[in-house]
C-alpha cells in the first residue's frame, strides 16, 4: 500500500504533463499514430489580384513579340589535336524582320557556321540560309522559308535615355522565349572582346542577358526593338547587370545592303583628317577651336569629288609632319563633330551612296557642302 500511493502520484503527475504539453495544444488536428496531421489549415486568397498597369504592359509587350523571337541553332568544324575534325554547336538567338522570313541576328551567332536551324516559337524548326554579313557591326541576316511570318517593328535608337525602361526576349541557356526587364543605364562606345567589332553608342542595360540571349531583340516600352543584345561584362560568364545592345539604327543603315548583295557597301568620306582643340586651333590660327581639319582628300573618293580641300602647307605636330591649310570640318547634318569617333558614328548610321551636309571653314569663311559618301575599298 505504501508503494501504490507514490506510484498513483508519479502516473497522475506524468498525465497531467502529457495533457498540457501534448494532448491541449493539438487537439484541433487529430493525428494519426505516427503523429502526421490529418487536416492543414493554410490561408488562401479570395480570387486572382488584378493586374497594375506595368504588369499589363509587360504581358502585351510580351505577346506582342514573342512569336516573332527565334532559336538559332548553329554548327560549324573545329579541329581537335586528338579527334581530327570534329562538330561544334553554337546557340543563339535572333528576330524575323520581314514576312519573307528575313531574321537579324549577331554576326557571332552565324560565325563559320555550315549548317544554320532556327526554331520558332510554336517549336517548329526550319533550315536557314545565310543572306550577308557585316563582322564590323557584328551583325547577319539569315533566311528561313515559313508561312504566317510575323516581323517585329522596328524603332528609333535616337535620342534614348538613361533610366528608360527596356526588355530583353531570348534563349539563354537554350530556355527559349525567356522576358527579362531593365533600364537603359547608359549609351557608351565598346569593344567586343578577342578584337571583335567596336559598338558605337552601345547601349548599356542592367536587363539579365546571358549566353543564348545573342542577336535577340531588345525592345521599348511600347515593343518597339531599338537593339540587338550582343555582349555581357561579366567575370563568370553569365549575367552581371552589365550588358550591351546595338543600336537598332546601326543595324537599320546596312540592312538593304545585307539583304540585296550579302555584304555592307561601307561609306567612306575619301579624306585624311586631324582632330582639333583648342591649343591646336590657336597655334594653327583657326577659325574655330574644335572640329577635323582634313589633311589629304584621296584622289576620286568622296571628298574630293565634293570640291572639299587637303593641306597645302607642310607643318609639324611633334616630329610627324602633317599637313595644314585644308578645310575644317566642324558638324555634319547639324550634328557637332570633335573627332574621327564623331565621324564614325555618322558613317555608321549611313551607307555608301547617302548624301551629308557638311559645315566646314575654309579658312575664316563659313560655308555649308553637301558631300555623297563613297565605298570604302575595303570590303566586309
């Protein structure tokens, strides 16, 4: 008897704390024996939130262009020191232009390729053709023959600004009609790397581009593609924030000739020219402080042919002698030119055979040449 009192006492004491540690606090859900519930209360939403407008905006540009956005698939011979000759895949991407089934994409893209496929949206694929190429601009037209083709719209790269929003559709890493969003964060000059083509007024965006995502569009606001997404800076090989577009207008001022004779017709003003500032300007005497004096008009290009004048006066600028006396070019289509980087921006939006305006001195007199560019005798 003496035992069964301690013992009642221990069995009501281990009772009493199974029942408020365990048993009070779960008997809402009962459990099964091995303790899993049999019901869980989760909150749930009353119906589907309505859509603010940005959202809204980004679905239209989306579907807008995501049937107009390609998978270009390319295979080109390499050789292995161990297997010979041997099979290489490339991926990119690319945008149709015409209902002819014209597609734009990167020159790299294509780059030694002999077999080209491209997969549209509704994952069909088609063997393409290469059209014409430009490896300065980094750019290529291939061609696929599809019906219910729809082009994308072209837009304007003039006068963009930093902060605008801007969308990038393409296949990174093979994951096909992949939206990303951004800004422009800036418009600058670079240079592709293992000497590859030089961007003139690349644009700059913090939208994730990755490998896969070269030669797709980069869009506007309204869906408009104002670039082509060529590059990354990056440390790992993928996306840091940091990539680049061309300009959709570069692209634009050399798409006939890339259609029509498969090659860039590059313009050239046929004139050797110094840039000029304002220490120059003075010591040389003239009439204004900024600007490219031309040095040489070569003999039947462009500048020549325009009546524009070279130098007639031996001078030095260190121990390299140049020649002085030649017209002063200070802006060309009301647009003010400071150096041979100016120049080539305006021959970058222009093709062999255009006409510009050029604002030029000769000597203390301001006057106003129209000048019709020539071909560079180089060829791309």
């Amino acid at each position: 008897m003496r035992f069964l009192r301690p013992f009642l006492f221990a069995v009501i004491l281990c009772g009493a704390f199974f029942y408020f540690t365990t048993y009070r606090g779960n008997h809402v859900f009962p459990t099964t024996f091995l303790g899993h519930p049999q019901q869980v209360e989760i909150s749930e939403a009353s119906g589907p939130e309505p859509l603010d407008a940005e959202e809204q905006n980004n679905i239209a540009v989306y579907r807008k262009n995501i049937g107009s956005v390609v998978n270009i698939t390319s295979r080109a011979m390499t050789f292995d020191f161990f297997y010979g000759v041997v099979p290489e895949e490339g991926q990119g991407s690319g945008f149709i232009i015409d209902k002819d089934g014209h597609i734009l994409t990167n020159y790299h893209v294509i780059a030694d390729a002999r077999q080209v496929k491209v997969a549209l949206h509704n994952r069909k694929t088609y063997s393409a053709t290469i059209v014409g190429t430009d490896e300065a601009h980094d750019l290529a037209i291939i061609q696929i023959k599809a019906p219910d083709l729809v082009p994308m719209t072209l837009g304007d790269s003039r006068n963009l600004q930093v902060g605008q929003k801007v969308y990038a559709i393409g296949n990174p890493f093979g994951l096909a009609g992949t939206l990303t969003r951004g800004i422009v964060s800036s418009i600058r000059p670079v240079q592709e790397p293992e000497g590859g083509a030089r961007i003139e007024e690349a644009i700059q965006t913090d939208a994730a581009i990755n490998p896969g995502n070269s030669g797709g569009p980069l869009l506007n606001w309204h869906g408009e593609v104002i670039g082509i997404n060529t590059m990354i800076l990056s440390s790992v090989g993928q996306s840091a924030g940091i990539g680049f577009a061309i300009p959709i207008n570069t692209a634009k001022a050399v798409l006939n000739d890339l259609v029509t004779l498969g090659r860039v017709r590059r313009p050239a003003l046929g004139a050797r020219t110094l840039p000029i500032d304002p220490d120059l300007a003075q010591q040389l005497g003239l009439a204004a402080d900024y600007g490219l004096l031309i040095i040489q008009v070569l003999p039947g290009g462009a500048a020549e042919r325009a009546g524009l004048h070279g130098g007639n006066q031996r001078a030095y600028l260190g121990n390299i002698p140049i020649m002085v006396g030649g017209d002063l070019i200070v802006t060309i289509d009301g647009q003010q030119i400071e150096d041979q980087q100016d120049l080539a921006q305006v021959m970058n939006s222009h093709r062999a055979g255009d006409t510009i305006r050029l604002t030029i001195y000769r000597g203390k007199q301001k006057m106003d040449v129209n000048v019709s560019l020539g071909e560079a005798k180089e060829q791309v």
